[in-house]
C-alpha cells in the first residue's frame, strides 16, 4: 500500500508566481495510482474538484472559508493572495473501489484548547489569540479495501506560529489523542499531513515512538512533512527529490511530497 502526503501551497510554486498548477499537481501526485493521498493547503473552491482531477474517491474538508469571487480574485496573482480571499482545506484521496465507512473531523485549535495549553505554555494574550484565528484540523476516515483490510486514514495540517513549534506539537497530541479513539483493533493506522514540527523538536511524535511494541509507530519524515503508520510494517520516509516535482522549470509547491510503503 502506497501513502502518499503534500502540501499544495494552494498550486503556487517555488518561488510563488502568478500562474497556479494546482490541477498538475493533483494528477501528478496520484498518476501511478497511490492508495492513499493526504493533501493540505487545498483553495476551497477546488475541494470539489480533487476528485474528478485525481480519479479517486476525494473527502474534503475545509478549514477557511472563501469570499465571494475568491477564485477569480486568487488567479490574479496567486503567489500573493494563497488563503486570503480562496479559503483553504484538506483532503484525503482514497481509492473508489475501497469502501467509506466512517468520516469524523476535529478542530484542534478551539478557544478553550488554545486558551488551557496557552496558560500552560505561558503565552501571553496576544499569542493565543493569534493561534485561534485560522482554524486547523484533523480528518479521520474509516475505510475497507476490496480485501477486507480495514484502514483509518488521519490527515493534519497543524499551526505554524511565531516559530513556536510548541502549538504544532500540542495540536498534534489533540489529533492523535482523537485518532486512538477511532481506531479498532487490528486496522491500519496512518497519521499523515504538514505537522509544522520535526520528529526531533516533538515531544508527541516522540511518545509514539516509545509506546509499547503493540501500539508503536513508525518514525516520520526528515522535515516537517510526516507519514507515521501503526498496525502494518511500513518503509522509511521517503521525500521527493526536486526534478520529480519541477514542472515548466518550477518546482511545485514550497513542500516536498512525502510517502511510505506498508506491507502488511
């Protein structure tokens, strides 16, 4: 099994132009048929067409909203406008021959989490409200492969503020926390998405590392891209060099994909 997860950057390159290559990218990413892809930094107005682009079962979810005429306003230039006026999601993409069995998101940076861990942390007001504004989540889905494997695909896309990668981390604990609890025994578990912190600056990826041998996971990827995996053997993190994301002399997007094989 295949899993694959990127960032989009909302279609923009590496350095942000003024053209958007956002349907090259879905096609790109899912061309040699991935089972599972996590994608975050989706323009809202595209969660609907991910999966017409990408041939696959597409459950988008979004995070902040778009203003009216957003997409046209965003095509102008959109290196520079990104979220402002398209509003932004994730997605998951998921075979359509694989069975949907249950989808469940959770908003990890509400004001009561942010306002507790804030205390905790000894941000001061200013921080914490800022932490709250843009919404961030995490998307769970329940799936069943032709075989009757069943798989629970996790897809993040954590805070990245004030280069405090200690709300990232916090948010991540909030989304594993809440994907243990969906989890049943014996499926295949995969925690994916731009976590905004590295495996050696997170305390949470960290403790899933140490848990005990039953419920450990495997270990994340070199930057701050992850695909962690519990329930199945799964492949070091593998991140795409650049000549395999450059399109037009480009390099897609300012994250590089990640991806992982998991055999059972």
């Amino acid at each position: 099994m295949l899993v694959r997860s990127w960032n989009l950057f909302h279609g923009n390159t590496l350095p942000p132009g003024r053209k958007s290559y956002l349907r090259e990218m879905i096609e790109l990413i899912t061309a040699d048929r991935p089972d599972v892809v996590c994608l975050q930094e989706v323009p809202a107005w595209a969660l609907e067409l991910v999966g017409a682009w990408s041939e696959m079962n597409a459950i988008g979810d979004r995070t902040r909203r778009g203003r009216p005429f957003g997409r046209h306003v965003t095509s102008v230039n959109p290196g520079f406008f990104r979220s402002s006026f398209g509003g932004q999601g994730n997605v998951i993409l998921l075979p359509r021959e694989w069975t949907i069995r249950e989808h469940k998101t959770i908003t990890l940076n509400t004001n009561p989490f942010c306002e507790e861990e804030g205390r905790r942390l000894g941000l001061d007001p200013k921080t914490t409200r800022r932490w709250e504004r843009e919404r961030r989540m995490c998307q769970v889905v329940k799936a069943e492969r032709p075989d009757r494997q069943r798989v629970l695909v996790a897809n993040v896309h954590a805070s990245s503020l004030a280069g405090d990668t200690r709300l990232a981390d916090a948010e991540l604990r909030r989304a594993t926390n809440f994907t243990d609890r969906q989890a049943e025994i014996e499926e295949v578990v995969v925690f994916a998405g731009d976590f905004n912190v590295t495996q050696e600056q997170s305390t949470t990826i960290a403790a899933l590392l140490d848990a005990p041998p039953e419920s450990r996971w495997s270990p994340g990827g070199p930057k701050i891209d992850h695909v962690l995996v519990r329930g199945a053997k799964a492949s070091v993190v593998r991140a795409w060099p650049d000549d395999e994301r450059r399109y037009d002399g480009r390099l897609l997007s300012d994250h590089a994909p990640v991806e992982v094989e998991i055999t059972a």
